[in-house]
C-alpha cells in the first residue's frame, strides 16, 4: 500500500472518529480491507485511553462468553 492510501484510509477514519466525538467521550474504531496482496488495517481511537481499552477488553470478553456459550448449546442439540 502507498503512503497516500495509507494516510487517505487514515484521515478518512479521523474525520469519522471527530464527528463522533461530538457525542461520545471516547470513540474507539477498527477498519480493515482485503486487497489482492494484503489485509490492510486501520485502528484508531479518541478520548480515555483506559476507558476506551476497558471497554474493547469487555468487548472481547462478552463474545468470548457468547461463543462458548452458544458451542455448549450446540453440543447439547
């Protein structure tokens, strides 16, 4: 990927992250794209780094939870 696409796909999502930030205290946002050689990811985020950090690891510990609960239904049918 060229450094314009990249700054394009950054400035892209730091408009996004500013318009959101209008109504939240901390905006947390990840972004990716296929393209024929690469994944091509974008992670950025405004406000708390700690609250916004909390929130991700809840985040992942809730669908943790709901996979395994939903493979224990699974196993159970």
């Amino acid at each position: 990927m060229s450094k314009e696409s990249e700054d394009a796909d950054i400035q892209r999502v730091q408009k996004h992250i500013d318009a959101l930030r209008e109504f939240f205290d901390t905006v947390q946002v990840f972004c990716s794209r296929q393209e024929p050689d690469d994944t091509i990811s974008v992670q950025m985020g405004s406000g708390n780094w700690h609250a916004r950090y909390g929130q991700v690891s809840e985040w992942v510990l809730r669908e943790e939870q709901r996979s395994r609960n939903k493979a224990r239904r699974e196993d159970q049918d």
